[in-house]
C-alpha cells in the first residue's frame, strides 16, 4: 500500500469517526419497512372503521364527526404508533450491537429531542382540533403528515441526512392532502405505509447490505 492510500485510508477513518460522534448512525432501513407495514395495516383496520360508520350512519367519511369514531380511530393510531416504535427500538438496536455503537448517547438524545418537539405539538394541535371543533377530523390525516414531516426535518440533522427527504414528501403529501380531505386514508397510508417502505427499503440497500 501506497504512502497517499494510507493517507486516504486516515483521512477515510477519521471522517467517519466524526460521523459517529454528531450523527446517529444506527437508525435501521428495516424499522422503516416494518413502520410502513403495521402503518398499511392500521389503516386497514381505519378504512374498516370508517365503512362501518358509514353504514349506520347513511353518510360519507369527512362530511360529519362522531366523537366514538375519533376515539376509535385515535386509539388505533396509537397502538400503530406503539408497534412501530417497538419494531423501530429493536431494529436498531440489533444494527447497534452488530456494529458495537452505543444506541444511547449524546447524539441519540439530541436526535430524539428535535423528533418529538414537533411531534408533541402536533399532537396536541390535533387533539385541541378535536375538541374544539368537531366535524374537524378529515384534517386530522394532513395534519400528522405535516407535523410528522416536520419532526423528520428537524431531526435529520443528528442522523442520515436522506432521512430529511422522507421529510419533504410527508410535508408535501399533508398539504396536497389539505385539498383532498375526503381522502385522508389514502394519503396517510401512502404517507406512513407506502413512502416509509420505500425509505426503509432505499436505507437499507445504501447502509446495511454490504456490512
């Protein structure tokens, strides 16, 4: 080996040992495809839901509130939340121990931190939407994406850097979804289903394969 490769190889080991300590790199593509696999089949379990509304009430979804559907569909949202969580834990942490990185540090701690401010108050927006103004949950579905893409923005600074892309669609998705909020189902699945999936898949293949 060459003086310059070993001078490349340093400056190579160096870099990366500064992406360790400011960023989180153990944040696994295979949590993303399980998130949007139990997120497809929360919103099965929605769209149930919904049809069943629908039918005893002779009316759309979007057009009128019912406070028993909210808390139905809102107790859903968070058990999927819940089981995405716990799959995206031990995804990474499994990522960890094979690459001996510690899961909780300073960097982990930032990262969690600028996810969940926007989170928490996205959350409590919706809530407050909800009691406040009924008739109001059709804008429950572009209201997650949005402050969902937001925490993922925030966040993306103290991990991947792509993960802020994922970020940009969810917020695009959420205000398309603004006009469409008879078809909040479909874009929250799409959002939370379909685009983690394909972000999970992409993290995957990029990171993880060839270790």
């Amino acid at each position: 080996m060459s003086t310059q490769e070993e001078q490349l190889n340093a400056l190579k080991d160096i870099r990366q040992m500064m992406d360790r300590s400011s960023r989180f790199i153990s944040l696994s593509g295979l949590s993303g495809v399980f998130a949007g696999v139990i997120a497809l089949i929360g919103a099965y379990f929605a769209n149930d839901e919904i049809n069943k509304y629908i039918g005893k009430r002779g009316y759309g979804y979007g057009v009128d509130g019912e406070m028993d559907l909210e808390f139905n569909l809102i107790k859903l949202g968070i058990f999927v939340l819940v089981i995405a969580l716990a799959g995206g834990v031990l995804f990474t942490y499994r990522k960890s121990q094979k690459n001996n990185l510690p899961i909780w540090d300073k960097t982990s701690k930032s990262l969690l931190i600028n996810l969940f401010v926007p989170l928490i108050a996205g959350g409590l927006f919706i809530i407050a939407l909800l009691i406040n103004h009924p008739n109001t949950y059709a804008i429950v579905a572009p209201s997650c994406l949005i402050f969902y893409g937001l925490a993922l923005i925030n966040a993306s600074k103290y991990t991947y850097s792509d993960i802020r892309y994922l970020g940009l669609c969810e917020v695009i998705l959420g205000l398309i979804c603004m006009f469409y909020v008879g078809y909040g189902l479909i874009f929250w699945a799409f959002g939370f289903g379909v685009l983690h999936i394909v972000y999970g898949l992409l993290m995957y293949f990029k990171y993880e394969r060839g270790q």
